[in-house]
C-alpha cells in the first residue's frame, strides 16, 4: 500500500505542481492517476521513488516513510515504467531487462534465464533477447520497459503514460495485455496517464488530478462515471459518460427473445410472419443477416456485430443494436451461435431499470 | 626492393636516430598527449554537463589555449622543462583539449534525457551511472573526437624538431631543409601521412570493439 499524506510540491521556480494530496494507492491494483497536462501527475509519480522530494506531507509505503531508506535500495524495489521506455541503446534486449538483478548482484547467468522469462511473460519472442533496443518497434520496447520494471519482482510499480507513444491499436493490445499480466503478477500500480478512456479501462481506483495539482475525485471507474464529484470532474469524462458509464452493467439482466431466430432453408412458422425482422441463421445456429418476413427474396440485412449474451456489458449490447439498420442486436454465446435478440427499446428500457436499481443503492 | 627499402630509409648520421626511433618517439608522444588531453577532458567535459553555466567560458578557454603558437608555449616551458620531450608533451596535451572538452561534452550531452531517468528511477548511484550509462553512450562522439585529436597531434608535433630534436618524424622536415635533402622531407611527409591514416583506422578499429550497438545503428540510421 503506498500512502500519500497531505504532499505537496512547490518547485524552486515557483511552479505549485502538487497541493495537499492525500490518498492511498491499495495493495495489488492498479490506482490511476489522471488529468490534463500539467497537473502534477508525473511529480507525484516521481515523489513515489524520490526522483522528486516533496517540499511538504509524507510518502509512506506499507506504513513506513520512504525516507527511512536509502533511496538507490527503495528505487530498486519499486518498478518504473515511462513514456519513451527509456531503454538503455548500448545494452540488447536482455541485458535491459536484466539491468536491476544485476545491480542487486545477480550474476550474469540467472539475470539473463530471468529476462527471458519476462520477455515471454510480457509477449516478446525470446529471439529479440540479443537486439539492440533500437531494433525493435514502439511497442516491442514498451514491453521491454515493462519487463524490465517487473524483473527484480518488485512490490510496487511506477507507470508515467507508458502506453502514451504507440499508436492506438497497439496501445489497445498493451493495455489488454497488461492487465493479464497484472492478473498474474498482482502488483501495487500506480498508473499515469492523460487518456480518461485508458484510466477507466485500466484502473481498479482512479484518481483524478486537476490543475495546481489538486485531487479532485479519488474513486473506483464506475462510481466516477456515476457520480463526477464536480464540473471539472464531469467535464473531463467527457460527453459519452453516460453511454461508457454501461460498461460497468452486465448484459445479463436482458431478456432476449428467441421466436424470431429462424433456420436457412426453413419456411417461417405462422406467427413470425408477424414479427418486422426474423433472424437467419444457419444449421449450427451463426446469424447470417436480419430477413423481412414480408419480403421474402431480399438480401438478408447484415447484423454489424453480435454481443456476448452473458459476458459483455450492457453498453456492446446497445452498440450492437444502434450499429444495426433494424435497431435490434444479436446476443450470441461462446460458440457463436446467435442465443436469441433484443431491440434497442428493450435494453432501453434494461438501462432505465439499472439506473433506478443504482439510485435505491445509494 | 630491401636494397631500395633500406637507401631510402636510410637515416643519415645527423638525423640521430633510426627511422623507427623516430616513428616510435612520434606516436608515444602525440598519442600521450592525446590521452592525457583525454584524462585531463573527462573530468571537465563532466563538470561542464552538470553545470552548463560554466561551459561556454570552459570552452573559450580551451580555445583561446588552441590560439597560442607553439613556438611560443615552447619557449615558455623550456625554463622549467628544459629542451626535453615534456616541452612538447604538455602543448600538445593542452591543444588536444579544444577538440576533447566539447567532444565530451557533446557525448555526454547525446545520453537521452529519459535514460538517464530510467536509470535513476532504477537505482544507479552517480558514479555507477556514469560508468555505465553516460560513459557508453557517449562514446561514439567521444572517439570521433579522439580521432581528431590524435590525427591533429600527429601533425602539430613536427614543430618540436625546433628545439632540438623532439619533433619525431617532423625532425626530418628541419633537417631536410637546414642540409638541403629534399628525401628526408618527402619520407618525413608520406611517413606522417600514412601514420595518421594507419593511427585513425586502428582508432575506428577501437571504437567499433567497443560500441558493438552503435554498429547497427548505424546500419539502420
Ligand atoms: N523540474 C521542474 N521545475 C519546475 N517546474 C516543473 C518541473 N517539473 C514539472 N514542473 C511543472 O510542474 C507542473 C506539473 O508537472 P508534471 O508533474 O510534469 O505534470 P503532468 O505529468 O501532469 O503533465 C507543471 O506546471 C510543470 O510545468
Ligand atoms: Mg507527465
């Protein structure tokens, strides 16, 4: 557990970057912090491993003050991840890696087995171990930062927006991957970044920082979504709160209807020519498109995408019915085959449900 | 070819030394004094990237130092060091510094700014950091400097064969001229030549040993 007290920082030049922070960042999750630029983040993040001293309050990790050891000791049992990955250009891939075991005195050998396991535990072929840092694009040396950080098996690690200077897609991967790793690894994180979309993804807590370095809400993504504690707050999550909000809403409580799934090369019973949309599907029971019963012949209307009947949340449910020129989306299961189908006046209605079931909560 | 080796390599009785005598005083002083303008740059050059207030001053100085005739540093240090290879030695110890000093510094200045956090962040301690990290790192510029200094030594210290015969290879310059030999100054000429040709190569030689990872950099860059 790493515990701010009342830090502050004011640089010598008179820049306040971070006022009165009070916070505690909880064992084996991922606490973010975010906002825009400029507010302190990236100090608060180096006050943790004393590349910054605060100029007031106290960092205490597992209730003792950092001060109390000698900082190269405290630095080399706290993980640290940057932007730019930081990579030493003269040392290959697995002499990176290896850099703290060997600074701890781990001899050459056993450094070397330990980064190759890294480099698989963090998806890096273990061919790319003998490359030079240079070799290896964005992504790749953002693995290697990251297995680097995680080498000496530190308790704590330090993320200044590491997945910041890759491109989206990548970016994406990174972070699903990521959080396996974190699964696995279960370490106390503190994750830095300006991208409110990444910090909701990412975070088990979220704390967001707002000019001056001023904590303005310190809360898990749903609540935050939920209940933006201020203006700045709700106006930094955005216009697409509400819709993102359904990510924390299971699809569970939707009641999909199964009478308007029909079979290729079946004729349509009595009672589905009433339906507007029948969903054709084929023998082992994938979707192939939406047919109008009234117009026999047309070419099916493809569904855009289905959502996971049981897994996804509410919101991929209501992407799949809004994506969807007939308004209705396609709950599937594990296998693919389409589980029955909800229109987008039923999860309507599931969100409005959800929203009164949250407000008897409070 | 031995016979012709031998007459034109030949040194007569007043140039006091063999030819290979000559070749060895030439290298040991100039790449003496190159790596000790190195000892005496890396301390600087160091002090110069902590404190960038004090490098353009540094600088100035190490070139203002460049500016001086040797003739003139010569006669200087000849009251305290006599007519002796030292006379020589610390001019061109001196001069090799307006070429190391910013070589230094540029290479200490070329670490990226995020590596030398990463390294903190990860627990160097200073020393251990410059060492490891910024040394490194810094010598590809380094050695391209190295080369200049040494290659530039080479060449200044001909002017030693002015106090005596201190000047290595460059002796056969004064002497061509004071017993009109127009030979020893051509194989003076080619030999200083081929010195500083063979002297850079084996430094190039030296630096691509050392900076394996700068090689495909290059290749790719
Ligand atoms: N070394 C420094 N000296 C003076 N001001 C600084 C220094 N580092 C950061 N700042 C200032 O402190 C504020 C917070 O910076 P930073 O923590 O880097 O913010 P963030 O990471 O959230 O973008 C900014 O106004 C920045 O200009
Ligand atoms: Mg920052």
């Amino acid at each position: 557990m790493i515990t701010f007290e009342n830090v502050s920082k004011r640089y010598p030049d008179g820049t306040e970057a971070v006022a009165g922070l009070s916070l505690e960042a909880p064992d084996a999750a991922i606490t973010v912090l975010v906002g825009p630029s400029g507010c302190g983040k990236t100090t608060t993040l180096r006050m943790t491993n004393r590349l910054v001293e605060p100029s007031g309050g106290r960092i205490l990790v597992d209730g003792a003050d950092i001060r109390e050891r000698p900082v190269a000791q405290l630095r080399r049992g706290i993980g640290y991840v940057i932007q730019h990955a930081g990579l030493f250009p003269h040392r290959t891939v697995a002499e990176n890696i290896a850099t703290v075991p060997r600074l701890l005195g781990k001899d050459r050998r056993a450094a070397r087995k330990r980064s190759l396991e890294l480099m698989e535990l963090v998806g890096l072929e273990t061919v790319l171990a003998d490359r030079y840092p240079h070799q290896l694009s964005g992504g790749q040396q953002q693995r290697v930062g990251v297995a680097r950080a995680l080498a000496a098996d530190p308790a704590i690690l330090l993320m200044d927006e590491p997945f910041s200077a890759v491109d989206p897609i990548v970016r994406k991967s990174l972070q699903e991957q990521f959080l396996q790793i974190q699964a696995e690894v279960g370490k106390t994180i503190l994750f830095v970044t300006h991208d409110i979309d990444e910090a909701i993804r990412i975070g088990d807590r979220i704390a967001v920082l707002r000019e001056g370095g001023h904590l303005a809400q310190f809360a898990a993504p749903r609540e935050l979504l939920e209940k933006p504690a201020d203006a700045f707050v709700e106006q930094f999550l955005g216009l697409d709160r509400g819709v993102r909000r359904l990510t924390f809403i299971s699809s569970n409580g939707l009641n999909l209807r199964t009478d308007a799934l029909v079979k290729r090369g079946v004729e349509p019973e009595a009672g589905q020519l009433e339906l507007p949309w029948l969903l054709l599907v084929d023998e082992a029971g994938a979707p192939l498109g939406w047919i109008e019963p009234r117009r026999p012949g047309a070419a099916p209307i493809p569904i855009g995408h289905p959502f996971r009947a049981k897994d996804d949340s509410l919101r991929a449910a209501l992407d799949a019915a809004v994506l969807c020129p007939t308004g209705w989306a396609v709950g599937v299961d594990e296998a693919g085959r389409a589980v029955g189908v909800v229109s987008q006046e039923e999860i309507a209605a599931a969100i409005r449900e959800a929203h009164r079931a949250s407000l008897e909560a409070v | 070819m031995s016979a012709l080796a031998t007459s034109v390599f030949d040194m007569p009785s007043y140039v006091q030394s063999s030819y290979v005598g000559l070749i060895l005083t030439q290298l040991e002083v100039s790449l003496g004094a190159t790596l000790a303008g190195l000892a005496i740059a890396l301390p600087i050059g160091q002090f110069c990237s902590r404190l960038p207030r004090l490098y353009p001053p540094t600088l100035g100085l190490v070139t203002l130092i460049y500016s001086i005739p040797s003739i003139a540093l010569f006669v200087l240090l000849i009251d305290y060091t006599g007519e002796s290879e030292t006379t020589v030695f610390i001019p061109l110890t001196l001069y090799t510094l307006a070429i190391l000093v910013p070589g230094v510094v540029d290479g200490i200045r070329s670490v990226p700014r995020d590596v030398l956090d990463a390294a903190d962040g990860m627990g160097y301690g200073r020393a251990r950091r410059y060492l490891a990290v910024e040394l490194p790192i810094a010598l590809p510029t380094l050695m391209a400097a190295v080369r200049v200094a040494a290659v530039s030594s080479l060449s200044l210290m001909s002017i030693g064969a002015t106090i005596g015969n201190y000047g290595g290879i460059g002796d056969l310059f004064l002497l061509g001229l004071r017993f009109f030999d127009n030979r020893l100054i051509w194989v003076g000429l080619i030999t200083l030549l081929v010195l500083s040709v063979l002297c850079d190569i084996a430094l190039r030689l030296v630096q691509r040993l050392l900076t394996p990872w700068a090689r495909s950099l290059r290749s790719i860059g």
